[in-house]
C-alpha cells in the first residue's frame, strides 16, 4: 500500500475542497465549459489524486453518474494503481473526518 501513496513524482496545488458549489461554468455554443474556480484557501501543495479523492467521495452531491462523468473528464492519470491510490486517500479522509467529529461533535445547524 504505501508503494501507492509514494508514487506521486512532485507535489503539485491541489484546490482542497473542490466541488460543484466552487465552480463557475457559462453556455458557449451550446455546451457547458468551465470558467472559473472560486474558494482556494484550503489550497495546498499535495499528490493531485488527494483531490481527485476529496472530490468523488466527500462531495454529498456527487452520485455514481456524476463520479463517472468526473472520472471521465479528469482522463488517466499514467499512475500505476492510481484507483487503490484514491482508495486510499478516501479512507485518510474518512478517518480525518471522524477524528474531527470525535474531537469536536458534529457541526452545528
């Protein structure tokens, strides 16, 4: 496993918390293209399969399809076991989270 978490070449700036709700889009000859990407204070220098992560499994708002489509997009990237490396990422996170919740209650409404 840790083969995979090792893989990354460079560090590169990685959004953090990039999700529907951060990104502008405009109607150009009938197809939808991005336009801009707001909210980058959590940036950070990171492998950027941390981010594809922190996408597909922590957004509430992205479904199967969604994820395909995302996945799709994002092409491949040239990283052998690059899936079990998002794996991965997804149970760090998992666990960030739950720590948090753990440490400080669940958010408040």
């Amino acid at each position: 496993m840790s083969i995979c978490l090792h893989a990354c070449a460079q560090p590169v700036l990685c959004h953090n918390d990039f999700h529907a709700r951060n990104v502008l889009g405009e109607q150009r000859s009938g197809t939808l293209r991005l336009s801009g990407i707001l909210d980058f204070e959590g940036a950070q220098a990171a492998d950027p399969l941390m981010d594809l992560a922190k996408t597909l499994y922590c957004d509430p708002d992205v479904d199967d399809a969604k994820r395909t489509a995302l996945l799709d997009g994002y092409g491949d990237p040239a990283r052998k076991d690059w899936r079990k490396t998002v794996d991965l990422y997804y149970l760090l996170l998992s666990l960030l989270h739950s720590r948090i919740l753990v440490l400080d209650g669940p958010p408040r409404q």
